[in-house]
C-alpha cells in the first residue's frame, strides 16, 4: 500500500512479524515493514523518529546511484559475471543465444541487430544460477544448522533475495555478477534469516559467526550493486 506522511512517500507492509523497520530500496522506494498491529499514528511517529535517517539514506542512494551504467549491445561493451567484466561480441553462428566463450560474451546477432539481448543474458544468469546458487545454500547451510525449503532463481525487482515465512529462499537473477565471496554473503544473508527474520543483532551475530568479513562484502555490494544491472 503506497502512503506518505509529509514530504516521506512509502510503501506500508502490515504482517505477522514482531518488530518494526524501515528499509530504502534498491529502486530509492521507502518501505515500512511493521506487526498489524501497529496503528496509522504510530507508523507516523516511526517515520518522523526515523526522518533524519530516512534523509541521509536517500541521499546515499542517489550519490551510489549517479554511477549506474547504461549499456549497449554493442561489440566491446563489458558485462559482469562473478564479479568479472566480460566484453561483448555478436556473432552471426552458433548454438545457442548467448555464451560466455573465450573471454567474451558471444551474442547471437542479425546482421548487428540482437533484439532478445536482454532476454538471453536474463536466461544465462537464471542457469548459471540454479547450479551455483544451491550449492553454496547446501553448503552454508550445514555450517549455519538450518535448512532452506525451496530455492529459486527469479525476477525480484529491487531486492538481491529474499526468504519467505516458510523457508523459500529466492534470488534475483543479478546476483551472479557479483563476486563469488559477495554472492555467498548475499546467501549466508538470507540463511540467517531462518534463524532470525528481522535484522536485530541477533540476526548479524549469527552472520558473523560463518562469515567474520562480512561486512566488507556488504559494502561491496552497497557500493557496487548499482552497475550490477544490464
């Protein structure tokens, strides 16, 4: 449900959760995440409480936002893949739409012309993701004593992953350009989130205790994730 409370507009989720937060997303969105308990008055003292955050958050966003990369499918644009820019070449053979080939990104191509470029690079990253992405849940999941449900690789708008009430973990598709050591701490993340759903200290203890550096690899991600897009 979209609102806004004076010059904050937000999106306001109600749920079963027990506490309240407040995220900036990917895409600069407010949401506001609270128990349904909560009334409208009380949600707005949130938000003023919240306000000089709130500020310097979108600020942020808007300054890591400023060096987004718009690219072109076109010979010799770079593409990440695990962390790696990969420059692009169109071909007019081979077997399938898209192929990570000796060093390049190989898109089938008409004369020039690749009008299903985004779908193929979007089928490339889901199937390099449902064999990676899953091995690394197993493994870190056996070091963490939990289990994940479902894993999936999708479309998740302006989240890396997110995991659900009943244990499915699903991915964005995005997540295969980042680095190894930064895809596993979006996977060790959203493991932690079986043991605690909200994230209190609790939450980043239990992150820390399988991953010490974590957060240097999640500042990567909030300093990169931006030209982590085609």
């Amino acid at each position: 449900m979209m609102a806004q409370f004076k010059d904050i507009k937000y999106t306001l989720q109600r749920s079963q959760r027990k506490t309240a937060s407040i995220y900036i997303e990917r895409d600069g969105k407010v949401s506001v995440l609270v128990p349904e308990e909560l009334s409208n008055s009380q949600v707005e003292e949130l938000l003023e409480g919240k306000r000089k955050w709130i500020y310097r958050n979108l600020a942020e966003w808007e300054d890591l936002n400023a060096t987004r990369v718009q690219r072109d499918y076109v010979n010799g644009e770079g593409f990440m893949y695990l962390g790696r820019s990969y420059r692009l070449k169109l071909v007019d053979e081979q077997e399938s739409p898209l192929l990570l080939k000796d060093g390049y990104f190989c898109l089938l191509s008409n004369n020039g012309s690749a009008p299903n470029a985004d779908a193929a690079f979007k089928e490339f990253f889901r199937e390099k993701g449902k064999n990676r992405i899953p091995q690394r849940v197993a493994y870190y999941q056996d070091r963490m004593g939990v289990k994940a449900n479902v894993v999936k690789i999708m479309e998740l708008k302006n989240r890396w992953a997110s995991c659900t009430s009943d244990g499915n973990i699903n991915f964005h598709w995005k997540c295969m350009m980042a680095p190894p050591s930064v895809l596993d701490y979006i996977v060790v993340h959203e493991l932690a989130h079986l043991i605690q759903p909200n994230h209190t200290q609790t939450f980043w203890n239990e992150v820390d205790k399988v991953m010490p550096d974590y957060a240097t690899r999640k500042e990567w991600l909030r300093t990169n994730g931006a030209g982590m897009d085609l």
